[in-house]
C-alpha cells in the first residue's frame, strides 16, 4: 500500500512529506532510481497519471454505488 508519509530525508536531515520509495519500489519500480550512493527516489511526475487512472476508479465506483443505492431506495419506497 501507497501512503503518504512525514519523514526526515538521509541526505539533509530536512523534515519532508512524501511517498517511500521502497513502497512505490514494490508497485511501481519504474518510477524509482538508484543513485551512486545507493540511495531511492521517487518520480514523482510519474506517479501523475497513477494517480489520474485511481481517481477515475474510484469515481466509477462511487457513480455505480450511487446507482445500487438509487436502485434499493426505489426497491424501499
């Protein structure tokens, strides 16, 4: 699973909100680098379009769910 997270960056210290690479590694390897020290980042530029494709599923879901929930009200009534 994809969270967001709060943590401190390796690299400065600085306090950062973002994804963990290793979360993303596992789902998506290719919007993860390697660099020379063997540390991970993120692309995130590609996580736009994941993230545009989960948003028009979750709407679909929500419209058929609106429906079924239309449906049972009518059933009821």
């Amino acid at each position: 699973m994809i969270d967001g997270k709060s943590y401190t960056t390796k690299k400065d210290g600085r306090q950062t909100i973002g994804v963990l690479a290793q979360d993303i590694q596992k789902v998506f390897p290719e919007l993860v680098t390697i660099d020379d020290n063997d540390m991970l980042a993120v692309n995130y530029q590609g996580l736009v379009p994941v993230l545009i494709n989960a948003l028009k599923e979750q709407d679909e879901k929500v419209k058929e769910q609106e429906e079924r929930l239309a449906r049972l009200e009518a059933i009821i009534n």
